[in-house]
C-alpha cells in the first residue's frame, strides 16, 4: 500500500532493490504520483491497483497536501497510457462495494484533478475485469473466452451506451462463477 508519493517512493526502491519485477509486485493505490514515479513503476513493470472511487471522498486533498501535489493526484489515464498493468477495486469497506459508483468515479472526474485524468466506460471496465485479473496473476479469468472461467454478471442496463452520470442505476440481474448462476 502507497498512498503519498513518499511511500511510493519508499516502494519503488524497494522493488528496485529486490530486483522483483519479475515476481509479479503490486501497488495498492498509487493516489499521489509524479510522473518520475508513473515512469519509473512502467519501466519496472509493477502492477498497480487504484480506487477511483476516492476521487470523490478525498474532497479534503488540496487542503491537506497543497496545490501542487494535488496536481499528481489520481493520474490514471496517465498511468493507463503509461503501459503500467493497472486494475480497479472499491476498496470495500472503506469506500461503498458498488462498482458501479466506481466506475461512475473514474469516468466523471471533478475538482481540480479533473477530467484530464478521467477515463471512458469501456476502458473503466477492461481495467475492472482483465486488469484486476492480471494484478492478481490471474490468467484464467477477467474475459469471455474459451478457456477462462465463466465468471460474469447480467445487468439491466447497458454501461456502454448509458450516460456516464447514470450508471449508478445499473442494477445485476444474475451473476455466474465458473458458468454456475450464484444469484
């Protein structure tokens, strides 16, 4: 876990000194980082997990870390275009478990880190399902293919065509793991 760029710092010397990109590390969060550090976890190939969910309750940011490193706040197209392997997650319980207000996050970016950092459904979702899976080292499940895991839901709503303000109200109809309906 990396919130500030101190700690991210602290992570990537770590890394470095390991020699560890080959094992698969993961950062947790990465919310404050300078593009020295989006570069450096690319060019090590460290897998990083965000919530962008706490584009919303981290309305306290500029206040408590200054307007210039508030600038570095939640760079996740950034990191994305970066070729950093990214994944989402709510980070349940401290943010709400609906995904959908998540996605909602990373798509609608307000305040002063803004819409420059914002990112489109379908790449909230990529990052969601074949990020996730990947962050996790998982290589069997996160698509639709022969081969994977039949792990997916049916919603009532389209989130590709649905404006991004109301994808809060997508609702799960059913829901498999492993192609078995759970719910």
């Amino acid at each position: 876990h990396a919130i500030g760029d101190g700690a991210l710092d602290v992570a990537l010397k770590a890394i470095k000194l390991a020699g560890a990109s080959h094992v698969g590390c993961r950062i947790e969060h990465a919310s404050i980082a300078r593009g020295d550090q989006i570069q450096a976890m690319s060019a090590c190939g460290v897998k990083v997990v965000v919530q962008p969910r706490f584009v919303v309750s981290d309305w306290w940011a500029v206040n408590r870390i200054g307007l210039k490193r508030v600038s570095w706040l939640y760079p996740f197209r950034t990191m994305m275009n970066s070729g950093i392997e990214l994944g989402i997650s709510t980070d349940a319980p401290i943010e709400p478990l609906n995904p959908w207000l998540t996605v909602e996050a990373a798509t609608l970016q307000e305040g002063l880190w803004g819409a420059r950092e914002s990112l489109d459904v379908e790449s909230v979702l990529h990052l969601y399902t074949v990020g996730s899976a990947r962050a996790l080292g998982r290589l069997d499940i996160g698509v639709l293919e022969e081969g994977f895991k039949a792990d997916f839901i049916i919603v009532d709503k389209d989130p590709m065509v649905l404006p991004t303000n109301r994808v809060r109200e997508i609702s799960v109809l059913e829901a498999y793991v492993g192609g078995v309906r759970v719910y």
